[in-house]
C-alpha cells in the first residue's frame, strides 16, 4: 500500500524507514504544497503529517486532505509534541484518526502503523461512520485521562520502589532510572542518560558477565545474578540483579535492571562463614584436649595410683611390726606421711571421678536397693570419724520404704561424702541420717548442727575444689561437685540449707517409684 509521509523534522527518517521496513510504499513531501499536489495526484491511503511545516501546520493540512472527495477515507495520522486534551480536540476536528508523540519510541510507533494496517486493510468498514477514532473528541480526552493515571501510578511505582530500577535500550544505554537507582550509584538521572550501562556501573572484571545478561534479557529472558557494580566514586557494591525483557508485542525492545544491595547480606553471610569454621576449629581444638585429658588420667591412674598404693601398703606393713619394732618418733612419722598418702590417693580418686563423669564415661548399675540396709552400713561406716570429732551419729529411717530402682554404689559414695562432711564439720553436736518418701520422692538427708555455711558461699560449695570458711579438715574440695553430679546423673538433685553456727541439711531427692527411675538404657553404659 501507499502511505504519504508530509514530515520535514527528525523523524522524518524514523518514519520513513519504519514504513518501508511493513511494506509500505512511501513519497515524501516536505512542505504542505507539495503534499496537498501528491495527494491530488492519486489519493493515498494513509498519510503520515507533522504538526508544524514550513509553509502551513499539520491540523490545516489534514483538514484540508480531509475536505477533499478522496480524502474521505484516508487514514490520517499527526506527529506532534505533545497531546494535550484542547489539542486532542482539535485534532479531532480536523478529521485525524490517530496521533504520535514526539520524541517517537519504535515501540510505539509500531503499535501505531500495525493499527492503521488494521483498520485500512483487514477492516475497511471500521473507517465509515462514528468509529472513526477522529470523531469523537470526548472518548478521546477520555483515553488521555486513563492513560495518564496509568502512566502516573506506574510513575509512582518505579520511581518509589525499594530497589534500583534502570531502563536499559537495545543498544545498552540508560534510557530511565529511578531515585534509588541514583541513590544507589551515586548518578544524577541528566549525567547517566544515554551513557552505557557498562561505562557507568559495571567494573572491568563484570564487561563480560554483564553483556551476558542484558543480551539474555534483550533475548527475552528473566536472568537473576547476584554480582559486583561500581558506585561513581569507585566502591564496589554487592547487588542481586535481575534483568528482565521490556516486551512489545513479541519482540523485546529493551530490558530493565533491577538492582538491590546486598553488601550488608553478603558481610553477615560472611561472618556466619567465618564464625563456623572458627566453631569447627574449636571443637576440634576440644576434641584434641578431651583427648589429651583421657590419656592423662589413664597415665593418673596407672602413674600414681598405684605407686601410692604401694607407698601405703609398706607404710602399713611397717606399722603393723611385722618388719620389726619401731621408736614411738617413727611410729609418729610413718602414721603422718600414711594419713598424708591417704589424703593424696583420695585426691587422686576424686580427679578420676569428675573426669568420668564429665566425660560421661560413668558406669551404672541400677538394681532395687533398700536405702534403709545403705543408711545402716554407712552409719557403720561413718561412725568412727564421727567418734573422732565427738559426734554421735542417729538414724531416723520411714517404715515401709519401697525399694529404690539405682545404682547402690553411686549412692553410697554421695551419702558417705555427705555424712563425712556433717562429722568433719559437726563439731561434737549430733548429727541424723534420715530418709523417708515425700510425694512419691525418695528424700534422704544428712543434718548436722555444726559450723554451717554462710549463705554467699551456699551456691559456690558444689563448684570444683571450692573450699569455705576457715575451718578445714583436709579434703579436696570435690566431693560435693562429685555427689552433686551424680545426684543428677542418678535422675535426682542434691540441696542444701544451712546457716553459719547453726548447722547444714544437705537433701538428695531421687524418684521413689520402683522402676521409673535408672533403666536398661544407663544399665548398658557400665564401662
Ligand atoms: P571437701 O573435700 O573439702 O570436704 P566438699 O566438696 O565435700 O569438699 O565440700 C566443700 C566445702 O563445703 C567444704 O570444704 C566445706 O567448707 C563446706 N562444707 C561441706 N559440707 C559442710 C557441712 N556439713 N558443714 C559446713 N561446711 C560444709
């Protein structure tokens, strides 16, 4: 088909190549003489004017063409600037059908010339009567106003969006970008139009990666990346970017870039990293020492608990006489270093203690034990010590005590260190052993009415090698630390109440109901 091109400005060319490029054949006329005398020629069907010519304007043109018998049906199309409503209307009136602003996007343009095609050759009729786009001023203006709270909210949406958001053309340059674009990179929207994307924010090492994915995006592709870009004074930025297609009708005509900084993201990534391989290291710096630890109570144990074992052993035989009298001075001496080799071989027992338990190496052996028969060997066990530092020592035992489902060694060694503490610190004052069950709880308690603890020194008396107040009788300062831990490791809790000069109750609870308490599972850890 035939389109007249009535245009003398910039996009004369556009036009023209726009045209030929459908099929089109195009005359060109440079001023509205030339074109009113084309036309009149031979009519053709579409004729393409700008607003302003040389010697006349383009609504007088039209009106003109218009006016004319073959110019009934042609489909006439303006060029101009703007679009304001007035101006709308009196394009109307002139008889013109449809209108491009300048400057004219390919995009649009295109959306413009296969409209004409669409009304001129599929739908001939479409061009009679009312429908004639031109004719009705008021749907026009009405157009406008729709179109431009559309393009007002999408406006509002771009400029006031959290990320960066670049228009990028065909050729790679800046066709738009919004506040925080220019926030982010520091480029004033005046400064950064129509310079490549490439020169304004992608470092060298990124050229290639970032012509990747615009030419992926350009190609039609969504493309996500998280990547490094340049700020104008030279930081780098870590971004998330994604490129996406700006698509009209099935061809892309440039892609948007849609930038977030993720600096702060990337850093915390980092750091966790960081703190990770730190923990890993840690823990294998603790295996390394938990290692170290075992094999230095194995040596503990092999090492000096049986060389002060064979130390005592000669200590007791010589006492014994069996290897020969001995002076009352040395009998003094030998019984001195022998309580001296008790203390240490106690120490070190209680050492070996916390470290398997620590290390959860203890062994139990639950099985149903009467805590009366315990209290009874243990008031045996006890009493001579008791004797020794003037105390006497009582039992209070409830009739009928179920069985306790525990391990009877464990206990024994909480309960010997507990009552061995009331005869050391009891001070002659009689100390009770006493034992009953309190909702469906074993209670065993150990009173005595001896020096008592201060109250700042009650929490600190079951931390290792913690010793208080001023009267000391040896010890190592872990046998509380111990029994608290295998109060615990027995399902129960070690308390205790005292007050300075008025004496301690320590108070092992354990769950009394046969069975609920050590099961298979512990039984099966005995080492
Ligand atoms: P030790 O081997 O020194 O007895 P423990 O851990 O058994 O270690 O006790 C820690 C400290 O708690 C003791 O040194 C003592 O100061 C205090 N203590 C423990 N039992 C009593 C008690 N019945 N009366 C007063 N003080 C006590």
């Amino acid at each position: 088909m035939r389109a007249l091109l009535a245009v003398d400005s910039a996009e004369r060319s556009q036009l023209h190549a726009a045209l030929l490029q459908r099929g089109w054949r195009v005359s060109s006329a440079g001023t509205a003489v030339e074109a009113l005398e084309l036309y009149g020629a031979a009519p053709y069907p579409l004729v393409i004017v700008s607003h302003e010519l040389p010697d006349s304007n383009g609504l007088a043109l039209c009106r003109a063409i218009r006016g004319s018998a073959p110019g009934r049906s042609a489909y006439l199309v303006i060029i101009h600037p703007t679009a304001v409503p007035e101006r709308v209307r009196a394009m109307a009136e002139a008889g013109i059908d449809d209108f491009v602003a300048t400057p004219v996007a390919p995009s649009v343009l295109a959306m413009r010339l296969a409209l004409a095609e669409y009304r001129l050759a599929d739908h001939p009729g479409a061009l009679d009567g009312d429908d004639r786009l031109g004719l009705n001023p008021e749907r026009i203006v009405k157009l406008e106003h729709a179109l431009r709270v559309r393009e007002a909210s999408l406006e509002e949406l771009f400029q006031s969006a959290p990320e960066g958001i670049v228009v990028v053309t065909e050729d790679d340059r800046v066709g738009r970008m919004n506040d925080e674009f220019a926030r982010m990179f520091g480029y004033m929207p005046q400064e950064a139009l129509g310079r490549t994307v490439d020169e304004l924010i992608v470092p060298l090492e990124q050229r290639s990666e970032a012509r990747e994915v615009m030419r992926r995006a350009i190609n039609g592709e969504r493309v996500m990346v998280e990547t490094v870009r340049r700020h104008r004074d030279g930081r780098l930025i870590e971004v998330s970017l994604l490129a996406t297609p700006i698509r009209v009708g099935n061809g892309a005509v440039g892609a948007y870039g849609i930038y977030r900084d993720i600096t702060e993201r990337k850093a915390q990534e980092r750091a966790l990293a960081e703190s990770e391989a730190r923990y890993r290291a840690r823990s294998a710096e603790l295996e390394e020492a938990m290692q170290a630890r075992s094999k230095l109570y194995t040596t503990m144990n092999h090492e000096l608990r049986t060389p002060i074992s064979a130390i005592m052993l000669y200590q007791e035989l010589l006492l014994s006489g069996v290897m020969g009298g001995l002076a009352p001075e040395q009998t003094r001496a030998l019984e001195d270093s022998h309580i001296a080799a008790q203390q240490l071989l106690e120490l070190v027992n209680d050492i070996l203690d916390l470290s398997k338990i620590e290390a959860g190496k203890i062994g139990l052996r639950p099985e149903p034990v009467q805590v009366g028969r315990v209290l009874t060997d243990l008031l045996a066990t006890v009493l001579p010590l008791a004797h020794r530092f003037g105390s006497d020592v009582r039992l209070e035992i409830a009739e009928e005590l179920p069985p306790l489902m525990t391990d009877p060694q464990r206990l024994r060694q909480i309960l010997l260190n507990l009552a061995s503490n009331a005869a050391k610190f009891g001070q002659g004052h009689p100390i009770v052993l006493r034992c009953r069950v309190v909702d469906e709880e074993m209670v065993i308690e150990v009173q005595d009415q001896g020096i008592g603890i201060a109250d700042d020194e009650l929490t600190r008396i079951f931390d290792d090698f913690v010793q208080v107040g001023t009267l000391q009788h040896g010890g190592t300062g872990l046998g509380l630390a111990i029994s608290k831990r295998l109060a615990t490791l027995l399902h129960g809790r070690l308390e205790v109440e005292s007050a300075l000069g008025e004496g301690s109750l320590f108070r092992l609870v354990l769950p009394a109901r046969l069975g609920t308490t050590l099961g298979a599972a512990e039984a099966a850890m005995v080492n």
